[in-house]
C-alpha cells in the first residue's frame, strides 16, 4: 500500500491538475462551463443510473464511473476532480464502497449537496449469516456503515431505498423541480415493485435446496437474501474485487462446487473471467462469462443488456434461472422486456 506522504503528493497533483483544466477552460471559451442547470455528479453506474431516473430533466447527471469500472480501485482524473468541483449535488452508493470520495471531494472544492444512497439501510456483514430479512431491512433506520458489504443495490427492494434517498437528497439542491423529481421517483419505484416481483415469482419455481449460486465475488450479498438463495462460494473470497484467491481457496471452492451440486460458475462483466473458468473446469460444471457474465460491481456498456439498472437484473435474474434448468416466464413490459 502505497505511504500516506504518496497519497496525499497524488491527490495534491490531482487537485493541481483540476485548477489547471478550470484556468485553461475560463481563458479558452468565457462562460463554457458555466450552466444554468443543475449539476449532479454520481460515483458508480448504478447510482448514476437512478439518479438520471429520478432527476429526469431537471438536472443533468453526469458517472464519475464508467461501465466496467470497478469502485473498489477507482481513480479520478483531474478532468473528472473539476466536474465534481462544479456539481450541485454528488450521490454516491455509500456503505464504505467509495474508499476515495473524501480525497476526491476535498482535492475537488465540492462544496454542494452530499447524498449518500445507502442511508438507513443495515449492512451485511458475511455471506454467512442468512438470517435476514430484506423488507425489514429496507425498513430498518439503522446507519452503521462499518465494515458490511456495500452492495446494497443487488436486492431490487433496498435499490427503492436507495431511490428513495436519492429524491430526498436532490429535492434539497436549489434549482431542482422537486414534484418532478417526487413523480419520477415513484413511477421509478414502480418499475423496481415489477421486478421484484417478476424474480420471486420464478425463483419461487425453483425448490429452495437448488439455489445454488457460485459467483466472481462476494457482491451479491443483497441478492441471495433477498430470494432465498444459498452462496456457495466465490471466485474471489472478498466483496473487494482486488482480492486474488490462494491456490488453497481454488481448491476448496472446487470441492464444495462438486459436493453441493452446483451447475454452474458465473464470472462478472466487470472481472477476468479467467479464474473462473478454470474453476469451472476443475470442477467439470459450465461456466458463463462473455455476454452471459453476471453485472455486479457495474453496469454493462451501452446497447448492452446491463446497460440499466433494470436490464442488468432482468439479465443477472434470467441466466441464473437457466443455469438452475428453469426458463423464466417473459419480464414485465415496464421493464423493456
């Protein structure tokens, strides 16, 4: 890890580089990055993704990340510092998965409206603990963001949570249409109410002792509890997707894939799927990586099918579903499908 004078010399540069990118801007064009609408900057493709749902046209969002980025090991450009500098708003996912923000914000003079995503919502600490419940959890009013899993966004109804935060956050930027911002969230919430729905409908087709799910990391978390799946293991032993696994982790993850059952290994989008594959192979069951990998730590690229919030669940929820033998009843029309 790199020593505190290294990260604070990085950051002093970063900070630099934005105020160059702000002179060389005013002297160029007068006024070019000046605007009369509102600003909002969002960390990952996800909360960016709800963000432009909620704001609609009364401001214009703009993704720190872009798809495929990872925010465990994101680092801004000073390009992307000035943007935050200039922004209204910043929404961020929360939870400790932007372990870079406080740097960026103060490199970056953000002096504007902070809402964080997660608020209210109570993390989960491991994989193992299965005793959850994910209504009461997106009812709960706790906000201890130790050291849980960050990946709140993988169960449909805490993303109406994080929805909820978001309009809450942005109705108190001045410039912002609040009733538009309170109507698109709730037609929002409504299209999140549909997939919910549509993916415990078909999980429910499925005996409980056959979810089965092997994945790239531990994200997924929200997801599983959500529907009662049961983790069997990850590629990575981590919710960080730096982690690397020893050869001794391999092994075990290949033994309780062929002691459980398990049909299948899934890599994720936004990692190598190389590991997984040659787990996969260990263990003789299929691998989907490719266009078949799961959206997890972001979405998927434009004209993907993870392009959105909604397509990348709609995607992750229809392979894991086919992976299990179960071909999934057609998704809501609200939801594109």
């Amino acid at each position: 890890m790199p020593s505190a004078s290294i990260r604070r010399t990085h950051w002093s540069a970063l900070a630099l580089g934005a105020a160059s990118v702000t002179l060389l801007a005013g002297c160029a064009t007068p006024g070019a990055s000046e605007s009369d609408g509102v600003r909002v900057v969002a960390t990952t493709t996800q909360v960016a993704d709800f963000a432009r749902e909620v704001a609609g046209e009364s401001a214009e969002v703009t993704g720190l990340l872009q798809p495929g980025q990872s925010a465990h090991s994101f680092d801004p450009s000073a390009a992307q510092l000035l943007a935050l500098g200039e922004a209204d708003a910043l929404v961020v996912n929360g939870a400790g998965l932007e372990s870079w923000i406080d740097d960026a914000v103060d490199a970056s003079g953000f002096d504007g409206v902070l809402i964080d995503a997660s608020t209210g919502i109570e993390l989960e600490a491991t994989e193992d603990d299965h005793d959850h419940d994910h209504d009461a959890e997106a009812d709960g009013d706790g906000d201890d963001h130790g050291d849980g899993n960050p990946h709140v966004w993988t169960d449909p109804v805490l993303a109406e949570r994080m929805v909820a935060n978001i309009a809450d956050g942005l109705a108190d930027v001045p410039g912002i249409d609040a009733d538009a911002v309170a109507a698109n969230a709730d037609e929002y919430t409504a299209r999140l109410d549909a997939l919910d729905a549509w993916i415990d409908e078909n999980v429910a087709t499925v005996p409980v002792e056959e979810r089965l799910l092997v994945t790239n990391h531990d994200a997924f978390t929200y997801f599983l509890h959500a529907y009662d799946i049961t983790f069997v293991g990850s590629v990575i032993p981590s919710f960080d997707d730096n982690a690397e696994p020893s050869a001794a982790e391999i092994d075990e993850l290949v033994e309780r894939i062929v002691a459980t059952g398990v049909q299948a290994v899934f890599s994720e989008a936004s990692i190598s799927p190389k590991a997984a594959e040659t787990i996969a192979d260990e263990a003789g069951v299929a691998v989907y990586s490719g266009e078949d990998a799961l959206y997890g730590d972001s979405l998927g690229q434009p004209g993907s099918e993870g392009e959105t919030y909604l397509g990348s669940q709609v995607h992750n929820a229809r392979l894991i579903l086919e992976s299990w033998g179960v071909t999934p009843s057609p998704s809501p029309s609200v939801l594109g499908g």
